[in-house]
C-alpha cells in the first residue's frame, strides 16, 4: 500500500537521519518491531535481556569506534565496517578515538564483565549506540559476529539495500562452555583449493568456532609441501591423486601459512594432522624405502580403510616422522599438531604403542601439544596429548582411563559430529557407516556427558570433521555443513542450561535467509521451519 507522503511522515524520515536520533516510533507513534529478536543469535547468548525502547538504528552518520591504542581492535572495526558497508551503502567510517558520538558502535577493551573470560564480550544495544566490550580482541569478534546476527538478513546482500537497519535493543553477556570449537576439513581425500577453505573459515567464523582441523595426509593423497621430502606432494600430491583420481593439490608451504594468516584474523587457530602410523600409502606409495620390503605399493584412489602401516622396525620412519612433524611445527603458530593415530589395523598393538613411545616425545620436542584420534588413548599417552573421541557409543573404557588419568578430550562422535554422514538415504553426497545424521541428532546431546567417565571438566570442547571421499566442490562442503555445523558450534559455546531443540530450530531458521544472500548451499531439512 502506498504510504501517504504527509508532512509528518517527511519530518520523520528527515528526523531519522539526524545523527544519533533513532526513532523507535514510526509516525503512528507505534512502537518499532524490529524483525530481529535479541534471542535470535546461534550460537545461543548466555544472557540476553531485550530492551525494546532501547532499538539502535544505523544510520548514514554511523562512527565505528575502536579503543585507542588496540590495532586489535582496530582491525576488528575495520572487518565489521567491511560486513557492514556493502549492503548499507553507509560510510561507517572506523576510528580510534575516547570521543563517542551520537550514532556509535564502540568496540572496546577491558572493564567488562569478569565472567567472560578471552573469548567473551558484553554488547549493550541502545538508542544512541551499541557497544561491545571485551578482554581480548577475540571476545570483540564474537561480539561482532552476534551484531551482525542482529540486523536484519539482507545486511548480507553485496549490494545496498534500500531498508532500514535496526538492532534490537537490549544487553547480552555471553562467553563459551568450551575452549575449543573446531571444525575438520579433509584436504586428503579431496584436495579443496585454499580459496575453498577460505571461504568456509569465513562460515565457520559466524559461528564462533575457533578451531580448524586440516586433515592433510592420508592413503589417497599427501597435501602438505616438506622441503626434506619434495616428493610427498609432486608425487603424493600430484596427478590421479585423491579419490577417483580426482587429484592434483597441496598446500605449498607460502599457502598454507597464508591460510594460517587469513584464519588468524578470524581467531580461529589452524591445527594440522599429519595421519600415521597408518592411512599413510600416499608416502609409501612415493618413498619405497618407507616399507619393510622397501617396494613401493600402488597409489590408492578407492575409499577403504585400515590397509596401510608405516615401518615400525626401520629406523627410515622415525627420520621421516621427525623431519615431517618439525617442518610442519615450524609452520604452524598454534599449540595443537595432530598424529591421526586412527585405524592402523595394519600395525600390531605392540608396534603401535612402540611408535608412539617414540613419535609422541617428537611432537613436544618442537614445542606443539599433541593430538590423535582416540586410538592413542590405548597407549598411556602423556597428560597434556589430546585424543579426539570418534565412536558411535557412549562407553570407551581406553578414554575413560585417559580422562581419569587427566587428559583433555575433543568430542566429534561420528553418529552426531560427523558431517559426512548422509541427512538420510536420500542425500547424494556423504557416506552412512555411522548412521544418518539429521539436524536434530547432531543437536541433541551432550559434550560433556557424552561418553561414560568422560566429564565436562575432562571435555576441552567439541568438533565437526568433514571427510572428503565424497566431496568436490565448495557447495558440496557447504551442503554437508549446513544446518548441521551450527549445531555443533552452538553445543561447544552455549550454557547447557540453555539446549533446548525448539528454540534452537526456530534460531536455525532465521539463519536461512542469511545463507542465501550469501549463496551458501544448504540443506533445506524438513526439521525447520524455513523462512
Ligand atoms: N573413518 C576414518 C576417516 C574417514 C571417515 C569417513 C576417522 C578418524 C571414516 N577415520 O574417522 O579417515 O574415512 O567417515
């Protein structure tokens, strides 16, 4: 219906531009819904109290203003002004400055609540402005990203929109459950380009996840350059490598410190596995003398498992273990690098605890913290080593021990975690070893109650890995991903207290919008209500 243009109205609209004026009543002197709740954020905030007399509306006049001295936080503005600006059109300008003006969002450091630790943050919404405050420039991101939620879904178009953009008012305080948030991509299978990874950090990010698992090595493919080995990638890299043949790719070592780069700003920390002491055919395949016959086998681009061990008896692998685990520390900032570990049904109980008697000591020795799948539980591991739970069940006695004895577990039940589990037999992609895996089976459990004698306080958080057998594109990741990662994200940020399906799928359905405004290829389940 046309709007009449009265005087009124016109008054209004000028009003509304004035800086800092934010009208919560449009000229029938209604108050303002906005479209967005405060309650409307995955992962779900710890404490949001709505204030709707307090709705902040951006406006062509809008100061981003970040705390003077932090270039931290500066850069935290800048990637906001950034989100913020194509589908505004506004100039938001980004400044470190004391001064506050009508019309702010200030991000600033320090003197927030001492609940939320360094990753947490306070966002107060209110007419003249918003602002986060935070510890650390990470709990600043996670403000950011939980402002972003709240304005409307075309805030994601890549053009203006001509509409107005209001934020619920109101105050939320939030920090994580867990430490680590993580999400796995297996470049070995598939190798998906850095441009591919890139863009799913920048998904992985919305949803505070911290952590990016890259599953590098594997029987079909090798995808990390080593200088002392060169031909673990031309070859183990190389043509026909990958299921179906589907190869070549690697990461050259100037790539992979760029994705470790371009994650960073995001706060997400990269953690590289390298998988031994089996699903290593990539390197046997290349380097003959890394078998006991010292006869290379065939390359491999079918999608069994379980079929390749490493040497243990030559003295061959520990150089190559140490030389590959050193330039591969050397590379990564981060405290984790992964050992895999798993299904080395090729290697004897007593060669596997032999191997990792002696490849675990390796990992600290160039200053990194390991982990492995949870098949290095069974070895006694040191305290500090991080098994990544796997199994569909809930028992797991060799876990269960290692908690006990203090080691920190990462929770990625393939039955829940998993999101290359098909949705249901209909799914195209994925596989179905570990069941069908629907929005509602990766939502509903929990972290820190999943597996018998492993407690909360023993979960260092949750993870999603996505195994590549059956994956090409960046739309088949994004399908498998796609409602399913924001659940799992949502279990390793959010208050137990909190988990609650309904709310959770109905804060799921707001987020569909948002995907398609950035051509992100999700599954449409029948279990949400799209919008
Ligand atoms: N298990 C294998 C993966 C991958 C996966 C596919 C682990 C730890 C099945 N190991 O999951 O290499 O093939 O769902």
């Amino acid at each position: 219906m046309r709007q009449r243009r009265t005087l009124a109205g016109v008054l209004t609209v000028a009003a509304l531009c004035l800086p800092g004026f934010t009208a919560t009543a449009d000229d029938a002197g209604t108050t303002h819904v906005p479209e967005r709740q405060l309650t409307d954020v995955v992962p779900a905030p710890v404490e949001a109290k709505p204030d709707p007399r307090a709705d902040f509306r951006l406006s062509p006049f809008t100061l981003i203003r970040t705390q003077p001295g932090s270039a931290e936080a500066k850069r935290v503005g800048e990637q906001l002004a950034a989100v913020l600006r194509p589908a505004t059109g506004y100039p938001l300008p980004v400044a470190a400055t004391k001064r506050s003006w009508p019309s702010t969002i200030s991000l600033l450091l320090g003197k927030a609540d001492p609940r939320i630790g360094d990753e947490g943050y306070r966002l107060d919404v209110a007419r003249r402005g918003v602002t986060i405050r935070a510890n650390t420039a990470a709990g600043l991101f996670a403000g950011t990203q939980t402002l972003r939620q709240l304005l409307p879904a075309e805030i994601e178009a890549d053009r203006p929109q001509r509409r107005t953009w209001t934020v619920p008012g109101g105050k939320i305080v939030d920090y994580p459950r867990f430490a680590y948030r993580g999400a796995m991509l297996d470049l070995a299978r598939h190798f998906h380009t850095p441009d591919e990874v890139k863009a799913y950090i920048d998904e992985l990010a919305q949803y505070k996840i911290n952590h990016l698992h890259l599953h590098l090595t594997d029987d079909q493919g090798w995808r990390i350059q080593i200088d002392s080995w060169p031909e673990l990638t031309t070859t183990g890299g190389g043509p026909g490598t990958g299921v179906d043949g589907e190869g070549p790719g690697y990461l050259t070592k100037a790539e992979y410190t760029d994705l470790i780069g371009y994650a960073a700003a995001r706060h997400i920390t990269i953690v590289p596995e390298i998988d031994m002491p089996g699903h290593t055919n990539a390197a046997q395949s290349t380097y003959a003398e890394l078998n006991c016959d010292g006869v290379a086998p065939p390359p491999r681009t079918d999608i069994e498992v379980g079929y390749s061990s490493l040497c243990i008896d030559k003295e061959i692998t520990y150089t190559f273990v140490e030389d590959v685990i050193r330039e591969v520390a050397e590379m990564t900032p981060g405290p984790y690098l992964h050992i895999g570990g798993d299904e080395a049904h090729a290697t004897t109980e007593e060669d596997y605890q032999k191997f990792m008697d002696r490849v675990l000591p390796m990992v600290y020795k160039y200053g990194k913290r390991p982990a492995g799948w949870n098949e290095i539980a069974k070895v006694d591991p040191p305290a500090s080593a991080v098994p990544q739970f796997w199994g569909t069940t809930n028992t797991n006695a060799d876990l269960a021990e290692a908690a006990a004895r203090g080691n920190q577990v990462i929770m990625s039940p393939a039955n829940k975690a998993y999101l290359d589990m098909k949705y249901d037999q209909n799914t195209p992609l994925g596989l179905s070893w570990a069941g069908y895996t629907e929005v509602r089976d990766a939502y509903d459990w929990d972290p820190g109650s999943h597996v018998e004698g492993v407690g909360a306080e023993s979960v260092l958080g949750v993870e999603a890995p996505l195994w590549s057998e059956t994956l090409r594109t960046l739309d088949d990741i994004e399908y498998m991903a796609f409602p399913r990662l924001p659940a799992i994200a949502e279990l390793g940020w959010s208050a137990r207290a909190s988990h609650d399906w309904e709310s959770f799928r109905e804060r799921l359905a707001e987020q569909g919008p948002r995907w398609e405004w950035r051509d992100v290829d999700f599954y449409r389940s029948p279990q949400v209500d799209w919008r």
